[in-house]
C-alpha cells in the first residue's frame, strides 16, 4: 500500500471535487443544486434483483435505521406451478396466493430455494414517493411533505408520532423510530441525490436493479427505458401517483 | 416468530395504535351519545326524560374532559400536540380534532352547562363559603344578575345553543369515523358507512351509560327511579340500536357480497383473531342479546322489576358491546397484512405508557371528574340547593 | 337597553372567548418555525437540515480519486459495474455509540413523556485519514456467496454456483481475483 502516494492524491482536483460534493451543505446553499429542476423517481429492475440484501444494509448504514424496521427491504416471491389435484380439480390460484418471504427484510440474503417449480423473483420495496400521497395527505401538523423535487420527507423535529402516515400509506413503508419516536422512513436518500450523489440502495447494489432516476432531466436513461419496457407501479389502484417503477412487475405482487 | 402469521410487510408486525386508540373513539362516543340524550330533553321536548338531563350533560363534560387523554398519551411526543391547533394541515381528517374538540367542549357544553346552571352559581356563590364560594364566584363572570329576564334570556340561548349542539356532537363523532373510513389503504377502515357508524353506536353507548349512571346514582342516593323515565330512555335506545345494527350488518353484507381483494383476508381474520371479539362479545353478546332484551321489554308488559333488571343488562351489554366495535375497529385493522399475505398480533402492554392499567385508569377517570362536577354542580333539582337568596 | 343589561352575562362569557382567541394568535404567531409555509404546509427549512445529514457512502468517484489502479482493473472484467462500497462497505463506517451509564429514575420518567435524542457516534472518516481509518478487508467466503450462491430463486442467467461443490473450500479468491474475476483474467495472486 502507498499511503503517501494516497494521501497526495486527495488533494488532486478529482479527489477534492467529490470529497466537496460530499460534505456540502444544505440544498440550496449548495450552488448547483435547484429543487425546482428535479422530481426523483426510483426504476426498479426485477429480473436484475439477486436477492443479496446488499441495499437493505446499505441503507441501514446509511440511515442509521434501527433494527427490525426497514426504509427498504427486500421481498421473495415463489408463484407455484398451478395445482391441481390427482382428479383434475383446481386448488388455489397462486397469482392471488403468492408464497413470500422477507427473512429480517433480506438484509443478509435469503435461504437457497431448492423447489424448482414455479416461478420465483426478488421484490426490492421502498417509499414509492408518491405524488399523490396518502401519507402526507393525513399529516395533521404538516410534518411530512412532498419536497418541490418530489421526495416524501418527515421533519422529524415536527413530528408528533401519531403514526397516522403509518396508518395510510399503503406500502407498509412507514414506521415510528423506537427511540425518536417520530415516524420515519426512506428519505431517497435526501442528503445524497442533493449533493449529486446517488442513493445509498443503488451505490451499493452489485448487479443495477436499482436505478435513482430524476423525472425531470431529458437525458436521464428513465424516459428511453420507459418507452421499450413494460413497466409498472404498486397498487395503482390505490392511485397515489407513485413514482418506484418496477420492470417487469409480476401481477402476483402487492 | 413475533405472533406473525403468513406474510407482513416487515414495518407491519407492531402495532402502532395500541389499547389507547380504542378508548378514544369509545369515550368520544359517549360524550356525543350523552349530548343527544340531552338534546332529546331540551330541543325535541321529551318531557320523560328531563330527570337525566343534567345528569347528561355532566356525563358529556366529564368525558369530554378525558377525551383527548389517550390521544395525547399515545403520541411519540406530546408535547408538540399544540402543533395541531397552530398549523393544523387542512388535508388531515385529524388536525380538525383539536378545533372541533375545542369549539364542542367550550361553545356547546360548557356554555350550555353553565347557561342551565346560572341560576344556582350565583345563588351558591353566595350562600357558599371558603374555597368553594371563590369557586362559584369565578364561575358567575362576575355577574349576578338571575332576573327573570336574564334567566329567559338564558333559556332561549341554551335552547339554541342545544340545537348547534347536535350538528356539532353528530362532527364530533362522525369526523373519528372519517379518521378511519378515510384511509383507503385499509379496507378494513375505508367506508362511507364508518362514521355514520361511529355516531349510532355513539348514541346507543351515550343513552345506555347515563341510563346506568341515572339508575345507579339514584340507587347510591337511595331514591326512586322514574320509571317513565328510563322506560323512555330505553325505548330510545332500542331504535337507535336497530338502526345501529342495520348499518353495521349492511356493511358487513356488502362486504360479503362484494368479496373484493381484501375479503379473504379480513374473512379469515374475523373467523380467527378477531372471533371472540367481533363475533362473540360485539355481535352476539354485545348487540343481538341487548336488542332481545330490549325488544322484549318493548312488546311484553313485564313488572317494574324485571324491566330494571333488563335494563341495566342490556345496558351494560351494549356498553362492552360498543367497546368491542372500537377495539374490533382499531385493532383489527392492523391486524392484517395490506399485502392481504398474513397476521399478526396485538400484545397488550401492561404497565407502560399504552398499557393496561394506564387503560383502565383513563377508562376511571370520567367517572372521578363527573363526581367533582355532580359535587359542584348538582343535577337534581332543589334537594341540595339552598334556600333562594335575594338577588339583583 | 335592558335587554342588554339582562344579557350583560353574555357578553362577558363572549368576552373570555374573545380573549383566549387573541392569546391564542398571538402565542400562535411566535411558537409557529419562521420557514412554516415557505414552499408548503411545512417547514421549508427542515429540507436542508434532512439534506445536511453526513453521507457514509461516499460513491465509487471518491474511492477511484486514489485507487486508480483498482478502477482499471475493475473496469475491465465483469464487476466493472460494481461499485466499490457494495463489496467493501461504506467508506466512512460509525463507531458504535460508547456505552451510556443506566439513566436514574427521574430522568427515566421524563424520557416517558419526553424521549430524548439518541447520542450521535462518531463518523470514522477513510478519506480523510486514509492510514489510520481503513475499510475491513472482506472475506470473500461470506462476500462472494451473498451474490453467487446457487438457488433456484436467482435469476437464471446470473453466475451462481453451489460453493461447497464449487471449490470444496478453496477460497474464492484462490482463483478468481473479485476486481476482475474471470479465471483467465489471472485470478491466481
């Protein structure tokens, strides 16, 4: 190891750009950033998801999220061949009774499936930073907000913990922090894509089912990606205007 | 592992509103089911039940008084509760609690109360001495003037302020079933019929607990029970039971019928964890058997003492059976998955802050609050009033 | 006029209405946060303070700023698109919180009704201080498996193997080098 050589370079221009980036300060302290040029979105890859848990540690890291609740978590997915008795009759409709799974949200992987029939796929869940959410709506003090740039935030100095939110989002993506006591939940890593990071769940997934996307760039990959894939949204009958895009969403999932 | 059946979304497997959060709508809903015993009295000139009037009143005020109680206990942090009164979020069905609360406790019941009482304030203002005089005379204003005049002026504005009253109890309840029949991310919750719901089976709890307190009261005093009185009461309740139970067993048949998404699930829920409370003590014991009960008094001339009896069984029955609708309600709706893949389970606390006992306490507590207010301000006429004093 | 005066009560109790309003305003207009209101129904300044928050992950472009040599290697194999920190954690890693001694009674109380902040650790900075602070070295037994054990739930074109049948508890990095881990990439060190 070269440490001197190391500790030259961070002083280069490169080094000291992202070092800068980094540790800048608020949104619009930091120059280049604008929230009125922005409104984030999330693309969701599934047949790229492998099911490492890799981004639900990352965000826990991250977060400093406390045990046994998750900003993000990772579900497993087995839809069985159709079943049918010996006599021919018809048992369940596995595209209404999923089997699934979250081991501790996925955070260290998920036990080797060895029943080969089915079908089976990795689900990443998250906040959906609806543009119409019901989270927000309910807030009775208006301490969760959708910011200018479309990220569903809670100011957590404001909160009262009523957990209302955690009643109405649909997602489950809600929870109140057992010590602040105040509802908390994914920022989309607020404090990263502000300073032109990307969020801490894509930095740290190996094989790019995550994608942070930014809706209102034209040259963000999102808009060529969604004119050649079917993609799809939660629930959409819950009409929340949710902006986590999943490729490929299999109809069995809720 | 954590009492989860199937699958929960893993933010899912705690319950966030606890005991404390059914106590809420249930003491709520006796504060609106007393107003309008009360209101029978004054605006729809049920002359038979004018001995519980006050009492009713009283009732509402105690309960009123410990109505936000468990609310503010349950919150992370209470002391931002004032939030809700300075930016109250216009969206929010429960940012308008504290102004609703607010204009019902102070426009409506305290000023309805203190409009009826007038009269005996001033006159025990000053017949009264020590603390209690300094009491009283707080409670006059200032004002001594019980003039004919000013007493039909009271009479008058009370009779209105009776008749905003009623709207207003009807928001005060109806607006906690718009808390939960808003939420369409729970099918359990989201319904049009929630808060009509909520205020019947206000109304039913309301009648049934002043009718307790009344008969219980009067027994502690060791006087007679107007039987017209109660008899009326209990005819009130009785209808107001039947519409009750129509509504809530529309919404059930509606469900049944509709069988959406949900309806495996909440079906599988209310045969397993939710059976002995929603099945056995809310539905059988806690609605149907009062009914028969209540239906039985209705068509059978039966004696004096039996239809006491019947009484205070069925309203008791229907006190625990509008509990287990709160609890049913609350709890059950986070009982289940919103993924429609599990269950969970509801560990009651015992000694912490949403516990138990803190549950019991508040529960107790309006109990111990309408004691003060009947020492302070006596509900039945005369008997303790002192003789009139030359006033004005 | 005498209506007025058998009604002067009334005026009275309208009056303390009228009053506990004003306090009201007038305690509402200093309690309610100054940015209230600025973009929302909510505190525009909580935006910034969310935003100020340190990042523990520093992104690949802070690590690549020293560690050229490794970039190059990466760049060329099939982990290219695999960020640093998904292998090595993050780059600034919190130290767990020092042992706090058991709060006495009252203070347990007051935390019932007012809980209290948790402690903030210290952040461990690598790219600050890059000889003092460094990044664990993984173990590629546990690292290599999360993503390469064989199951039926993977997708199928994803390179999995069973590792017990794999390499019989060769470690990994005996012959696939993780920047680079073809075989014929030169895995062997």
């Amino acid at each position: 190891m070269n440490i001197t050589r190391r500790q030259m370079l961070i002083l280069l221009p490169a080094a000291a750009v992202a070092w800068e980036a980094v540790l800048a300060g608020t949104p619009e302290a930091s120059s280049n950033y604008k929230m009125s040029d922005h409104w984030w979105g999330m693309l969701i890859d599934i047949p790229k998801c492998i099911g490492c848990g890799n981004c639900v540690r990352a965000c826990q890291t991250e977060n400093d999220v406390p045990d046994g609740h998750f900003r993000t978590w990772v579900e497993r997915y087995h839809r069985s061949d159709w079943p049918m008795t010996e006599s021919g009759e018809v048992t369940a409709n596995p595209l209404i009774v999923p089997e699934v799974i979250s081991p501790d949200g996925g955070k260290e992987g998920f036990p080797v499936a060895t029943d080969e029939s089915g079908k089976y796929f990795f689900v990443p869940k998250m906040c959906n930073h609806c543009a119409d959410s019901p989270c927000t709506q309910v807030c009775p003090v208006g301490a969760t907000f959708i910011s200018p740039d479309g990220v569903v935030l809670v100011d957590q100095t404001y909160c009262l913990g009523c957990a209302y939110c955690v009643q109405a989002c649909p997602y489950g993506c809600r929870y109140i922090h057992p010590t602040k006591e105040v509802a908390d939940k994914c920022t989309l890593c607020y404090h990263r894509i502000t300073k032109g990071l990307t969020t801490a769940c894509c930095e740290a997934c190996p094989t790019g089912a995550r994608q942070l996307v930014d809706l209102k760039d034209p040259k963000d990959p999102i808009h060529e990606f969604l004119k050649t894939h079917s993609v799809q949204v939660l629930k959409p009958q819950m009409a929340t205007g949710a902006k986590l895009f999943y490729n490929d969403l299999d109809g069995s999932v809720r | 592992m954590n009492g989860v059946e199937g699958y929960m979304y893993p933010n899912e497997i705690t319950l966030y509103w606890s005991v404390l959060i059914v106590l809420y709508p249930y003491i709520t809903g006796l504060v609106a089911g007393a107003f309008i015993l009360a209101s029978l009295e004054r605006v729809f000139r049920v002359e038979a039940v004018k001995p519980t009037y006050r009492l009713a009143l009283l009732t509402a005020l105690a309960f009123l008084l410990v109505a936000p109680l468990p609310l503010v206990l349950h919150l992370g942090h209470p002391f931002r509760s004032p939030e809700m009164y300075f930016t109250p979020h216009s969206t929010s069905a429960m940012a308008m609690f504290g102004y609703v609360y607010m204009w019902y406790l102070m426009a409506v019941l305290v000023f309805e109360i203190w409009l009826d009482y007038r009269r005996e304030i001033v006159l025990l203002s000053q017949s009264s001495t020590g603390l209690l005089r300094l009491i009283y005379k707080v409670m006059t204003l200032g004002s001594t003037n019980i003039s004919p005049r000013s007493l039909a002026i009271d009479e008058r504005v009370g009779w209105i302020v009776t008749l905003i009253g009623i709207p207003s109890a009807f928001l005060l309840h109806g607006y906690v079933g718009f808390i939960f029949g808003s939420i369409k991310a729970n099918p359990w919750w989201s319904s049009p019929l929630m808060p009509v719901v909520f205020i019947f089976s206000a109304m039913v709890s309301g009648i049934a607990g002043v009718m307790l307190l009344y008969m219980g009261i009067n027994k502690l005093r060791k006087q007679a029970i107007d039987m017209r009185c109660v008899d009326t009461i209990a005819m009130y309740m009785f209808y107001i039971y039947i519409i009750d139970f129509s509504l809530e067993m529309l919404d059930l048949v509606h469900r049944i019928y509709e069988a959406n998404e949900s309806f495996n699930s909440l079906n599988f829920m209310v045969h397993t964890k939710l059976y002995f409370s929603q099945i056995v003590l809310q539905i059988c014991l806690g609605t149907i058997t009062p009914l028969v009960l209540l239906f039985l008094t209705q068509v059978v001339k039966l004696p004096e003492i039996a239809r006491k009896y019947m009484y205070v069984i069925s309203g008791c029955l229907a006190l625990i059976g509008v509990l287990a609708m709160r609890w049913n309600v609350v709890i059950g709706g986070q009982l289940f998955s919103k993924s429609f893949l599990g269950y969970t389970t509801y560990k009651m606390a015992l000694a912490t802050k949403e516990g138990l006992i803190v549950a019991i306490f508040l529960t107790l507590l309006p109990l111990l609050f309408l004691w003060v207010l009947v020492k302070l301000l006596p509900p039945w006429p005369e008997k303790s009033a002192p003789a009139p004093a030359a006033a004005d | 006029m005498s209506v007025f005066k058998d009604a002067g009560h009334l005026f009275r109790f309208a009056g303390l209405f009228v009053l506990a309003f004003l306090v009201f305003l007038v305690v509402r207009h200093y309690v309610v946060p100054k940015s209230f209101g600025e973009y929302g129904h909510y505190r525009g300044a909580a935006m910034g303070e969310i935003a100020a928050h340190p990042a523990k992950f520093a992104g690949h472009d802070t690590c690549e700023a020293c560690h050229s040599d490794v970039a190059d290697k990466k760049s060329k194999g099939k982990h290219a698109h695999v960020n640093c920190e998904a292998c090595h954690g993050a780059l600034f890693q919190r130290l767990p919180n020092p042992e706090q001694p058991r709060p006495n009674l009252y203070k347990r109380f007051v935390a019932l009704i007012i809980p209290p902040a948790p402690p903030d650790s210290p952040l461990l900075r690598h790219a600050e201080d890059p000889s003092s602070v460094k990044p664990e070295m993984p173990d590629t037994a546990v690292l290599c498996a999360r993503c390469h054990t064989a199951s039926a739930a993977k997708p199928k074109g994803f390179p999995q193997v069973a590792p017990a049948d794999h390499s019989n508890g060769v470690p990994c990095e005996t012959c696939h080098q993780p920047h680079n881990p073809a075989i014929d990439a030169g895995g062997a060190k």
